[in-house]
C-alpha cells in the first residue's frame, strides 16, 4: 500500500520540478535574436572588422570612431582587412546604417532582446526613418 | 621498429622547436602589417589656425537671411516659430522664445561692439545688420570652463564641442563674452521643420554652437555661411601669410568683437 503511494508521489514530484522544462517544450520562446543582413549590407562581403568581433565589439569600435572624427578630425578608417570607411553611426554610403540599411531588423533585433537602449538616436538619425 | 640514434633524435627535435617558435612570430609579423589606419580625407581643407574675416559692406538684411537659413537648416538648429506638428509631437508645450538657439544671427552695432559706441558714431551703423557668430577664440574662456573637455579647442583653432560629454552645467555660457552658445532647454527635434540626415540633432541638456562646419572642411568644403554669403564672408588660415583672409586682413581697416578683453576671437569685420 504505502508502497504505490510513495510511488505516485515521487511521480507527481518528479513531474513538478520539472514542469520548467515542460513548460519550455509546449511554448515556443525565440532562442536568440536573428539580425538580418539587408540593404546595401546583404551584397557586402565584410564589416569593418570580422563578424564576432564586430558583434562583440561594435561598442567599441563606435566609441573609438566617434573620438576619433569628433576630435582628432581623422574621419577616414582604413580597416586591417584592407576597406575604407567613412567614419559615421549614421551619414553618408558607409556608415553603419549606409550599410546595415534597415535598422530595425538587423541593430534594433539584438539591441530588444538584449535590453541595450542605446540613447545615440536621440540625436543621431536614422536616414530611412526621416524619409 | 626503426631502432633511433640519440643524434637523429636530437636533429629532429631541434627543427620541430624551430617550428614551435616560427608561428607565434609569423603571427607577430601579420598582425603588425595589417592594423587598422585613421586618417583625414584626402580632400579635407586645413589650416593652422582657422579665421574668418566679414565684409560688413556686404552684410545686407538679405544675406543675413541667407546665411543664418543656410547655417540653421544644414546643422538643424531649432526654430521656435515653427508650427509643431501635433500628430508627430503630440503636447508639445508652448516655447519660450528667450531659449531660442541660434549658432549665427544678427545684432546691432551697440551690441555687437558695446566698447566702441560713441554719441558721434557714424549713422550708417546704428542700422546695419552685423553677423554674429562663435569667435573660435585663440584664448577661449569656453574651453577653460568646461569641466569634462567636452568644449576644447582642435589642433586647427577651431572652438568645438564634443556633445557626447556635455553634461549641460553651462558654465560654458557663463564664460562666454559673446553670447554665442545656446543651451536646449527642451528637445529640439519638433522645431525642425525638416532634419537635415547631414548632421545630428541635439537634444535637451546640452548646450551648442557654431562649429565652423567642421564636418563640411573634412570633406573639402567651405562653411555653409561662407557660400551663402555672397562674398561677404571669407573663412580661411590665420597663420599663413598668403591666405585670402590675410589679404582681407591686409588691405583693410578691420575689428574684432570686445577685444580688450583678451579672448583674441578669430572672426574680423571690416569696416
């Protein structure tokens, strides 16, 4: 008798903690975001750097790009894989989003799911967004 | 099995060491030829100090509409009469003029050049429109204000604001003699009638000026005042001798806005 119950108990308990996992197999969550290459970016080969680097980096590389054209008034980037930018977020052909055309699909898919907000549009713009 | 002399054996093991060694230093080699180079346009303008020389002869109302559009719409300056768009900004308060912002304007003689007003002064000038703008000071009160650089003074003399660290304490405003910086009291962006792509806009708390058109001289263009000007406004290198402002500076009578106050501004007027 006691037997059975212990039994069914330890299913019941069983089954709970691993209701998580349950949970997880019937709902469907998006694993990880899924930044699209379009526009201009989807005919390129290359970003500035290497593609972990830049999606490791980009922060980075945008803090030095802005330093560098706000202050020193270099505003040409020969990068070590042999292009040359012209160093801006958002102005002109080769700038990220000259490149990366359609913010929101490809910045903005990674930045929700990450929580990142960067404040860098309240001034810089977006040139699809102001037609 | 091969029976090994302890000679072959060290043979081979001194080239293998060899190769352990040879790519980290191959790896040294290639990293060091490919590193990333920045470096200002080829077409870029520069001098060793920038200045500006303004013909006041040649300072209409007309051109001084010009200019200040010119200047305004290209770096989206903010204009307080413009009719907000509601359905865009929805409760935008009512502005308060006495926040305009203005990177370039006009002023009377009297305040332009409160230390040379004189009972007698010739009458032409109590109604002249006069530009006035950021000085770029070779001694800038501006830049020894400012508690986080974020307004210094670039190799080229150009006064400038690094807007990624203004904090918005103003004391840069408070240092200034000439009234050329403007602080947003409030997000600029429902006054733009149209945002120019060419440069960003600002936004609330920080404060902004005339930057010479820096991003313009990069490129190798002249200032967008100096093209609507008519000829009236002339921007080129202070210390060579052989520049066109020098040959304004040269062949004419010209002042400089509160000079004994010792700033030494680097925009000159001809009389």
């Amino acid at each position: 008798m006691t037997k059975n119950i212990i039994l069914t108990g330890l299913g019941i308990f069983v089954l709970a903690v691993l209701s998580p996992f349950w949970f997880n197999m019937v709902t469907t969550t998006q694993a990880k975001p899924s930044p699209e290459l379009l526009g201009k970016a989807k005919t390129e080969k290359k970003c500035v750097l290497d593609k972990y680097d830049m999606r490791a980096n980009h922060m980075s590389l945008l803090d030095e790009w802005r330093d560098s054209v706000v202050r020193d008034a270099d505003r040409m980037y020969t990068s070590a894989n042999g292009k040359s930018f012209n160093m801006s977020l958002s102005t002109g052909e080769n700038s990220c989003l000259g490149c990366h055309e359609d913010k929101a699909k490809f910045c903005d898919s990674c930045h929700t799911y990450a929580s990142v907000r960067p404040y860098c549009w309240d001034c810089h713009t977006n040139p699809k967004e102001i037609e | 099995m091969m029976k090994k002399s302890r000679r072959s054996f060290l043979k081979v093991a001194g080239i293998a060491a060899i190769g352990l060694g040879a790519a980290p230093a191959m790896n040294f080699a290639s990293t060091n030829a490919a590193h990333p180079v920045k470096s200002k346009n080829q077409t870029a303008l520069t001098a060793h100090r920038w200045g500006m020389v303004i013909d006041t002869n040649k300072v209409t109302e007309q051109v001084v509409e010009h200019v200040m559009e010119a200047c305004h719409k290209a770096h989206n300056v903010p204009d307080f009469n413009h009719e907000v768009d509601e359905e865009k900004f929805p409760n935008t308060r009512p502005v308060n003029h006495k926040q305009e912002l203005k990177w370039i304007w006009e002023e009377h003689f009297k305040y332009a050049f409160p230390d040379k007003e004189d009972e007698f002064l010739a009458e032409k000038f109590l109604d002249l429109p006069f530009l006035v703008t950021c000085n770029h000071c070779k001694n800038a009160p501006c830049v020894q204000a400012c508690p986080t650089q974020a307004t210094f003074k670039r190799e080229d003399g150009i006064v400038l604001m690094d807007y990624h660290r203004c904090i918005g304490c103003r004391f840069c405003m408070a240092a200034c003699p000439f009234g050329a910086r403007s602080f947003n009291f409030r997000d600029p962006r429902p006054f733009i009638e149209e945002i120019s792509p060419g440069f960003p806009t600002r936004t609330k708390g920080v404060v902004e000026k005339c930057n010479l058109c820096s991003e313009r001289l990069a490129k190798g263009e002249l200032p967008h005042c100096v093209e609507a000007s008519e000829g009236a406004i002339t921007v080129g290198d202070l210390e060579d001798p052989e520049s066109e402002v020098r040959a304004l500076l040269n062949e004419n009578y010209t002042i400089r806005r509160k000079q004994s106050l010792g700033t030494e501004p680097s925009v000159y007027y001809v009389m």
